[in-house]
C-alpha cells in the first residue's frame, strides 16, 4: 500500500496518477495538483483554481482569471456555480 502523499491510486490503467494543470493564455503554468489516479477531474476544478497566485507590478497577486476554457471532463453544475458566483465566464462543452 502506498502512502497518502505519494497520489498513487487506482484507475481503468492500474496504478496511476493525475496532474491538475491550470495555465494562463500563453500555455504557462499557474496553478498544479496531482491526485490519485481514481479522482475525478469535475471535483478539482475549484481546488485547482484556489491555488492560482500570479504576482503583479504592485498589490496583491491576481488569484482570479477572466475566463475559463476546460475540457469535457469539467462541465458539473456545481462547477458552473462556483465560477459563476466568482464572476468567471466560462466555455466548457457539455
């Protein structure tokens, strides 16, 4: 058995992991989780985005975007909420 903090779990592939990557428009990294390989990718939306920190010129880091483009595995309705309610537009396909 492996520990907690190794993210090694179980999928349709075996023994696998997940990265969570948000980037920003120009494909760089801003935000990274990685998981085990059973976690859905739906429930770590809001996880993934709650560790954006991209430092300014001055003040405090932006931790928000403007918009939101995801794959087909992010369209839950509790996504759409939680961006929504962030004032995140969004483009994720059903």
């Amino acid at each position: 058995m492996e520990p907690r903090d190794h993210a090694i779990g179980r999928s349709r592939g075996g023994l696998t992991t997940k990265n969570h990557l948000v980037c920003d428009g120009k494909g760089r990294a801003v935000a990274f989780i990685l998981t085990h390989g059973q976690t859905a990718d739906t429930s770590m939306l809001a996880d993934a985005f709650e560790q954006i920190r991209v430092p300014g010129k001055a003040g405090r880091p932006r931790t928000r975007p403007d918009r939101v483009m995801a794959d087909k595995g992010h369209p839950s309705k509790a996504n759409r909420v939680w961006l929504r309610e962030r004032g995140i537009a969004a483009t994720i396909p059903e």
